[in-house]
C-alpha cells in the first residue's frame, strides 16, 4: 500500500465522535456501528418521505429536506443570558410542549438550564426572573406559547 492511500485511509477512517456519532477527520459519519439493514430502512423511509433521492450511485438531498434542515437551524437558536448565581429564584415556569414537538421541548429545557433555572418536576422549573425579552419573544415565535391563552406571556 502506497503513503498516499494511507494518508487517504487514516483521514476516512472514523476516529473522532461527534454527538455519539463516530466520524472522520472531515466530519464525515462512519455508519460502521448500525446494522446494514437498519441504514437500508432509514434511506428507503427518507426516499419515501421525499427528502433524498437515488441519483446514479448517489443519494441528493430534496429541496424539502433543505428546507426541513433550516427550519431546525432557525428553530433552534441558542440565546445566552448570564443571571447571577445568587439571583432569587421567583419565577415559576411551567409548560406543556406536544410530543410532535419533542425538539423544541428539549430546546426549552436546555435554555432553562442556562439561564439557571431548577427542575422541580419535567415540565415545572423554578428560576430567576424575568427572562430575556428575545428569548421570550422567540418562543412565541416559533409557537411555544398557546395564542388562545389569555395572559400568554413571561411574568
């Protein structure tokens, strides 16, 4: 074997982890450690659902999924807020997010975390108020906050 292809095989192998994924030195995922059949399904129920499709050898991403991936890249904006560490807690947040919305529900506990606030129960945390404007404004944005409730709003 000729340095070249090892040079090629060490930058391809999967030696790093990116979210529990092995990936390689480009960022590249190495699906080594699922089952073939369960990577078959998954393209099959991506080409049926319309986000890829069989192009040759190739698989090419649908305008819908572009789409889909963007609106996750705007959905999930990340917001940063310092409160202090010894701010009272007096703000009480409770919320119901559907499971249709799993990813914005763990978007919303994960920035509750950050801006220090304490889980009392899964949908119930305690922390200091008020929380940032743009944060709340976000929320109701991407539809995190019930229109129909009378006093919708961040206290």
């Amino acid at each position: 074997m000729s340095i070249g292809s090892e040079i090629i095989k060490l930058l391809f192998e999967p030696r790093f982890r990116y979210k529990g994924v092995p990936v390689s030195f480009f960022g590249i995922p190495a699906f080594s450690s699922y089952k073939k059949s369960s990577l078959y399904s998954a393209v099959s129920r991506l080409k049926k659902e319309n986000y890829i499709c069989a192009d040759g050898e190739y698989l090419r991403l649908l305008p819908k999924s572009k789409e889909y991936l963007k609106r996750r890249q705007d959905r999930l904006k990340v917001f940063s807020f310092e409160f202090k560490k010894d701010a009272p807690r007096n703000l009480l947040v409770m919320f119901d997010i559907p499971e249709e919305k799993k990813a914005e529900r763990e978007w919303f506990r994960f920035h509750l975390k950050r801006f220090n606030f304490v889980m009392i129960q899964r949908s119930v945390w305690v922390g200091p108020s008020p929380l940032p404007k743009e944060f709340s404004d976000y929320v109701k944005k991407i539809g995190l906050i019930n229109p129909t409730l009378k006093y919708p709003h961040f206290a």
